[in-house]
C-alpha cells in the first residue's frame, strides 16, 4: 500500500442545482474545499459546457486554486483539464487529462512544451486571443501534468511508452449508474500497477472498498461523488 496515496477530485456540477449560476457556485465552493483538504488533483470535466463557458470555469478554479497556495505554500493542489489542452493553457492550469482515444500525451506533451517556447499554433477558446495566452506564458508550467483514462491493460502501457504523468484504471467496481459496464475487479488493476506507471483506481470506488484498491498496488484513488457527496477533509484523512 502506498505510504501516501494520491487523491483525485473529478469534478460534475449537475448534481449540485437545477440552475447553472448555483451549479457554478456549488462547484467553485466544492474546488476551495477540496484545495483547502489538500487534494493532489482536481479534474475539470464539465464535458457540456461550451468552449467559452468551459475556459471562464477553468480561469476561475485557477485562480481559487493560485490564491489558497499564497495563502498556504503548503497545499499542493493541481487542477487538468478534461480533454482540452488549449483551455488548459488558456487557464494556465497544471496539466489535462486525456480521454483514452483522445491526442496522445505524447503529442499533448509536445504541443504545451512548443507553446511554452512560442512556437505551437493552436485553436484559442473564444473568450481568448492566443496573443494574450502567449504574454502570460511565463506563469505556465513548462511540464505539464498529464493524466490519461485506461480501460486495459495495453492502454496502460500505451500511457506509460507515450509519457503520461499517471494513469486512472476504470472502471474498478460496479457503478449504480452504470450497471450494464463490466467492472475490471481487483485483479485486473493489480496488474495494471504492474506495468510501472502510477495508476488510479475510478469507479464505484467507496470508503469501504478503496483500501482494496491501495493495497492491489494503486498509487491513488479518483473518484467523483466519493468528493462530491461527503466533507473532502474526512475523506482525505480517512484515506490517508
């Protein structure tokens, strides 16, 4: 079992309201929160809003997130954006998180480093200019982190040989909402672990079964309503 296991936050603001101003809200609130308890990472997985929407949601986590670590140098927080490295930059996050078929993180990898030295053409969120992204690259991290979702054991070696920062092996035990995806079960992600990438367990994890999953070998858990249902800081200490 990992000496200190790494904690991932994936973000769903639906269930917080009917209407977007609150969900909004509830979801910046619940990003402080889980910044505060000292979270490893935050996923921003808002998949239905639009780009413009998506990049001002990202902006303001960024900037919740850059003000607590002044507050406290000790948090060690770090927000990826789903799937969208432009938005990521835009934001100035630390990194994105890569869907399975998505960019390799590789080529991902290579198009934040490009940037970073001004050389990368990229297609900028509307409320963005990529000249007033390209004046703020200082503040970017030059390494960005980047995460990839697995779903076997050949993507999980796919995202070690292509570079990714860690992988998150899903889904580990059976979702409610999800009844009809088979689940890999522990066996699978203990060999996951094995291929010399950390690896995340998702899905269906609850503080009943995640120590199950630290003691296959996981580096870390991910989870969405695990965060989002309880107070982040009982979690954080109950898994670690």
């Amino acid at each position: 079992m990992a000496e200190s296991s790494l904690l991932y936050y994936i973000t769903d603001r639906t269930p917080f309201a009917p209407d977007e101003p609150r969900r909004r809200r509830y979801l910046l609130e619940k990003i402080a929160e889980a910044a505060r308890a000292n979270v490893d990472y935050i996923q921003l997985r808002e998949k239905d809003l639009s780009t413009r929407e998506l990049e001002s949601l990202a902006s303001e986590a960024m900037r919740i997130i850059e003000k607590l670590r002044t507050e406290n140098r000790e948090l060690r927080t770090r927000l990826l954006i789903n799937s969208r490295t432009d938005i990521a930059l835009a934001a100035k996050a630390d990194g994105v998180h890569l869907r399975s078929d998505d960019v390799s993180p590789e080529k991902a990898r290579a198009i934040w480093r490009e940037f970073c030295v001004g050389t990368a053409t990229l297609r900028w969120p509307a409320a963005r200019s990529a000249a007033a992204v390209a004046d703020e690259a200082p503040n970017l991290p030059k390494e960005p982190l980047i995460a990839i979702s697995c779903h076997t054991l050949q993507e999980v070696a796919a995202a070690r040989t292509n570079g990714a920062t860690f992988a998150v092996f899903a889904p580990v035990f059976e979702k409610k909402d999800a009844a009809d995806t088979r689940p890999a079960g522990l066996a699978q992600l203990r060999e996951a672990c094995k291929v010399g990438i950390p690896v995340l367990a998702l899905g269906g994890i609850t503080l009943a079964n995640a120590h199950s999953c630290l003691e296959a070998g996981a580096a870390g858990i991910a989870a969405i309503r695990l965060f989002q249902e309880n107070n982040i800081a009982d979690i954080v200490d109950a898994l670690r």
